[in-house]
C-alpha cells in the first residue's frame, strides 16, 4: 500500500487533511494491521490527503498511566507532543479508543491541542459528505450484526450513534445487547489489563461479554476497537463458535462494502 508519511509529505511541501494515527496495536498486532490496512483502504477511496507519522509514532502512553508510571507517560507524550507540533498537525483520527480518549482528553494539559476524531465519527463523516458510497446488495445484508461499546469510545467519551449509524448504512439488523451503549461491559482489556494476567476470579470478562454478543444470535460482532477486536475473538474462540461468528471491525466491515 502506498501510504505516505509526514516526513515525505512535508518534504514535498505539502500538507495533509488528516494525520492518522496508527497506533501500537495497529502497526505491530497482526490482526490489527488488518483494520489499520482497511481504514487506509477507505481513506484512499475517499480521496483524502492523509499522511502517518510512521516511525517517528511513539505509543501515546495510555498503557503505561493506567498501569501507574506517571513519569514515562508524560515523557512519551512531551515526544509525541513536540513531533506533532512540529509538523503542525491540526486533525488527528485513529482507530484506537485508548489513543483516541489519551490524544484528545489527555495531551491538551501537556501542550497538545488537536482536533481529535475516532475512525467511527470520521466514517460517518464520509458517508453524509457522500465521499464513499455502499454497493447495493454488499456481503452483510440481512446478516445479523451485534455492536461492542468500547469502555473508551462510549462511557469516557459518549461516542453511541456513530458507530450504529455507519452500520445502518451496511442494511443489515442490528441486535443489540442486554448490556450495551452507557451499560456496555468491559472486554477486559482496559486499564493495562490487555498486559498482564488477570487476578482469580470464577471466569475472564472476555468470555462473558463474548457469550452475551454470541446469544443475540448475530453472525458479526462489531467492533471499533483492536483491543476488544482480540478479547472478543478469544471468547468466540473460547465458546468454539469461530465458524458461525466473526468479529470485525467497523473499518473492515466498510472496506468490504464500498
């Protein structure tokens, strides 16, 4: 894929409309690469000048203030800060709701203020503006889908319609879940939790948000997040339902759809 980054757009001289940032489970997780390769996907299509930081993209820092050490979040972020106004980046969208909820909530007290969009929000963006279009008839259909609030996209950042509304666009049914928009539960990801074991308990949260997504009896689970997108694939792996559900991202389930 031809995806250019700052440092060789700015060597041109020029300037783009969006920065995506990518983020740590987007450019290293393999599955997450996928989601991160079908949004680029889509902002190609779209015609929009985009550019990503590449390697000069350090983690925002989420991981490492959740799990309590102050001292290198801010030292992550005053990096991140300085290589962002250097450039002079304006506009930020990220698939990621940790980087999405740090880069927009978190950076302003450090210095960074950026207009801060989750891929959602920008996608529904695109399709009111009609720059990306569904084809009639597309592979989802009729098929059931299920939406997964992401703790960071939802409660911490009141981010529901968004989401529902680009996957209204896909004429498929959306079920939702008993528990779901500001009563959605956690996959179990959050908070640093996605790095170590968890403590002992009866069973994993991912198993039971994962059992409660698979008894609406939805063939797709959606997702907006690549955290989630690996918990809730470890539960349908868990409840050895792989062949009858899938569990994909909002940007994948467009990608396949324009």
């Amino acid at each position: 894929m031809d995806v250019p980054s700052m440092a060789e757009m700015t060597a041109r001289g020029e300037t783009p409309e969006i920065l995506f940032w990518v983020g740590c489970a987007g450019s290293f997780d393999q599955r997450a690469q996928k989601i991160t390769r079908a949004f680029a996907a889509i902002l190609t299509k779209a015609e929009i000048k985009y550019a990503i930081l590449g390697k000069e993209e350090l983690c925002t820092g989420d991981p490492v203030r959740r799990a309590g050490n102050e001292f290198l979040f801010q030292m992550m972020a005053y990096q991140n800060i300085q290589i962002l106004n250097n450039y002079g980046i304006k506009k930020i969208v990220t698939a990621c709701p940790h980087c999405f909820n740090t880069l927009k909530n978190e950076y302003p007290e450090l210095g960074g203020n950026y207009e801060v969009i989750h891929h959602t929000t920008f996608l529904q963006q695109l399709i009111d503006s009609g720059k990306i279009r569904m084809k009639e008839g597309g592979q989802f259909k009729g098929r059931k889908i299920t939406f997964h609030d992401s703790c960071y996209l939802g409660r911490a950042n009141d981010i529901y319609e968004a989401p529902r509304k680009v996957l209204e666009v896909l004429d498929a049914e959306l079920v939702e879940m008993k528990n779901c928009r500001s009563k959605g539960l956690c996959c179990g990801a959050g908070g640093a939790q996605m790095f170590k074991e968890e403590e002992k308990g009866t069973t994993r949260v991912n198993f039971v948000r994962s059992d409660e997504a698979i008894g609406t009896g939805a063939s797709v689970i959606a997702a907006s997040c690549p955290f989630c997108n690996t918990m809730l694939t470890d539960g349908v792996k868990n409840a050895e339902k792989e062949d009858k559900v899938q569990v994909l991202d909002i940007a994948e389930l467009i990608a396949a759809s324009i």
